[in-house]
C-alpha cells in the first residue's frame, strides 16, 4: 500500500515538472492580440459558420 503514495507523489512531481518547462518555453501571450473568448453581442462578425448550410442558402 506504499506505492499509492509514491505514484501520487511522482505524478505530480511530473506534471509540475511539465508546466515548468511549458512555461519557460513558450513565448508570453499578446492578450491585445488574443481573440475574444465570447463574441455574442460584442459587434465583432463571427468567422465560422454552420457546416451544414449550403452556400448561397439565406437560411429562411
């Protein structure tokens, strides 16, 4: 029953491990440049669209 402990314990040894190195590697977020997360109602024009609407379909 030891070994619970010690899987644990290397676990988040690991993932600590992992977000350090993530962290010092990637460059820093430009939240300036950074889409919005939630575009309802901001005035932006959303950039996707339905895949299953045919193109030239006006929808109604």
């Amino acid at each position: 029953m030891k070994l619970k402990p010690l899987l644990r314990a290397i676990f988040w040894a690991g993932l600590l491990l992992f977000l350090a190195w993530d962290w010092s590697r990637s460059s820093p977020i430009d939240l300036r440049q950074e889409p919005p997360l939630i575009a309802a109602g901001s005035g932006q024009e959303v950039s996707g669209g339905l895949c299953t609407m045919a193109s030239g379909d006006s929808g109604s």
